[in-house]
C-alpha cells in the first residue's frame, strides 16, 4: 500500500511539473517562469505586430523607390 501511495504521489508531481515546464515553452518563456503570468502573451503580441509594421514599411519604401527609378527613366 505504501508503495502504491509513493508511486501515484510521484506520478502527480511528475504531471504538475511537466504540466509547469510545457506551458513555458509553448509560450517561449524560461522554464522556470511563471506559466499564468499574462503580460507574456501582451508582450508577444507586440512583437509580432511591431514586426508585421517593419516588414510593411520596408516594402511601401522599396514600392516607392521602384517607382521613383520607374518615373526617372
């Protein structure tokens, strides 16, 4: 009976600490973080959208410096 209680104890700390370190790195933080914390996610969001704002503005100039050269020729 008592090994049965250590195993299923060590089965349930095994799930919660892997249940901990998966949550952390689907949401790319370290591992030792905390998994609730949400200002993670808020800051992912800018970053994906700050991103997406540079990529747009470097092709609207490379638009217009193509047809700058377009209109020069």
């Amino acid at each position: 009976m008592k090994m049965l209680k250590t195993g299923l104890a060590a089965m349930m700390a095994g799930l919660l600490i892997g249940l901990w370190l998966g949550v952390n790195i689907g949401r790319e933080k370290p591992l030792l973080s905390n998994p609730f914390d949400k200002e993670a996610l808020e800051q992912k969001i800018r970053q994906v959208s700050g991103e997406t704002l540079e990529k747009g503005g470097k092709a609207l100039e490379s638009t217009g410096q193509a047809l700058q050269d377009r209109q020069g020729k």
